[in-house]
C-alpha cells in the first residue's frame, strides 16, 4: 500500500489570533496538513502553541517589532534543527525569514517560511526590500546545496509574472510588479520567455504554483479586502512554494483554498497546499 504524501501548506494569516476567532481552524482541521508555514503570525509561540494544540512542534521567529510580521512552521514531525538568520549581521531580518529540516521517515526535508517587505516604490521600504531579496537570492544556492530536498514558501509580495496579478497593467509602476523585482525571480526560476522556467531554470528552484496550473490567469492567492476585489476575483498571486528541483519532482497535487464566499474569509490571503510523494 502506498505511504500517504506530504501535505506542506502556507499562508500569510494576517495575524493568527483573529484568523482563529474567524474560522482557521475549522479549515485546519479539514485538511490533514503535516507541515504548515505561517506568516505576519504577530502573536508570541505560547500564543501559537494554544491556538494550534498539543500535536504540533512549533518553530516560530517573531518580530523586532511586538505585533509586526513574524513567522512559524508548525509540524507534526519535530523539528531537526531550525535558522532564522538571513544576510548581513546588520540588517534585520527577524521575523521573515525561518528555517528547518524535518526527518520524514528515512529522508531530511528543508522547509523556509518566508516573508518579503511589501515595500513601496521609491522610498526605504522598498530599499529594505530588495536589501531582503538580494539576502534571499544569495541563501538559496548555499539552501539547495545543504539539501536537494527543499522548500521556500510563504508571503514573497512579488508578482512573477503577467499571469500572476489581474491588472498588471496598473501595477507596473508599484510594488509587487516592478521590473526589477520580477527580475528576482527570473534569476530565481527563469524569465517569462523561456520555455524552460517552470523545469528549473535560473538558480533552479521550481514555482509549483505555476507548474501545476499552467500558462492561466492565476491562480490568485490575495485579494483586498475593500471593494469587490475578492467577488471580481481581482487579486494577486503572491503567495508561492518554490520546491528544489528534486522536491519539485515529487508533487502530487496542488491547490489554492480559495473561501466560497467573501464572508468566510479569515485572512485577505488564502492558503496553498501541496502534496509531496517523498
């Protein structure tokens, strides 16, 4: 009898304390997740610990800032080893950036949740973010060569591609779509015109997302909350698993849990879960 894949799930929760008062964790409870990334979790680990229950092992990076970003990952497998520490000693990173390698069965499997700047153009915010990508682009190279079986997922608040924001047209002059952040992601995954970007091009990390729904619009993982972006389906999809080619190769099945309805959202994000057959 086959084993059961490794279900890996992420979301931004928009802080986690509110996202349980409505209803994160009837979703929880629905999917049979074995790994979950957690981002802008803004809430300490005894927080994140009595909210989930006694069944996960917690690693959590809070930030700088009390009530700021901060990220976890919660499994049902303990914890090997964990790191939060990304780029240079002088720039803080605290509540991005969080590794950890899980023992599942005779296999080590690096997960990173991760949480990019959402930046403005033309101001610090946006220096401090591409002062984090670059961060991001010079760790996954050493990531990959610590372990070809690896995952970086999270909150990126980077558009790749067209295909990734509804109105791109408007966008390419803000953050999340600018040309030099999507050019992030060339180096990372491959640019848009070549035919061998989803097949680890780049530094040869694989967009699972995109892989498994195909040249589409979307599918998006953020949508406002003001107006009718959520109805119109107006959104953003800027929330990725980016697996190691080795990883990659092993995914069974993809999906964006997208609520019914707008009033059955607990985040403006919504969660991607990936099964791996390692």
């Amino acid at each position: 009898m086959p084993s059961k894949p490794l279900r890996i799930a992420t979301v931004n929760v928009n802080g986690i304390r509110a996202a349980f008062r409505k209803g994160m964790g009837s979703w929880l409870d629905s999917r049979d997740v074995d790994i979950l990334a957690l981002q802008e979790v803004r809430a300490s680990s005894e927080d994140l610990q009595g909210l989930l229950g006694d069944g996960w092992d917690i690693v959590h990076d809070p930030a700088t800032a009390k009530g700021r970003a901060g990220v976890a990952i919660a499994s049902r497998h303990r914890a090997h080893i964990h790191r939060v520490e990304l780029g240079a000693t002088d720039f803080d990173s605290a509540g991005r950036w969080l590794e950890a390698d899980y023992e599942i069965g005779s296999k080590i499997i690096t997960v990173v949740s991760a949480y990019v700047h959402s930046g403005e153009a033309g101001t610090e915010k946006q220096d401090a973010k591409y002062t984090f990508l670059d961060a991001m682009e010079a760790r996954l190279p050493e990531l990959q060569k610590h372990n070809p079986l690896a995952v970086v997922m999270g909150d990126l608040n980077v558009g790749h591609r067209k295909l990734d924001i509804r109105n791109w047209k408007g966008n390419v002059k803000k953050a999340g779509f600018l040309p030099e952040e999507r050019a992030y992601f060339d180096r990372i995954l491959g640019a848009e015109d070549d035919p061998h970007y989803n097949d680890g091009a780049g530094l040869g990390w694989v967009d699972v997302g995109r892989k498994a729904a195909g040249e589409v619009d979307g599918p998006y993982t953020w949508w406002s909350w003001r107006g009718q972006a959520f109805d119109n389906d107006t959104g953003w999809r800027i929330d990725y698993q980016l697996a190691s080619p080795a990883l990659a190769a092993t995914v069974k099945h993809y999906a964006v849990d997208r609520a019914s309805a707008y009033d059955e959202r607990w985040s403006d994000h919504t969660p991607v879960v990936v099964d791996y057959a390692i």
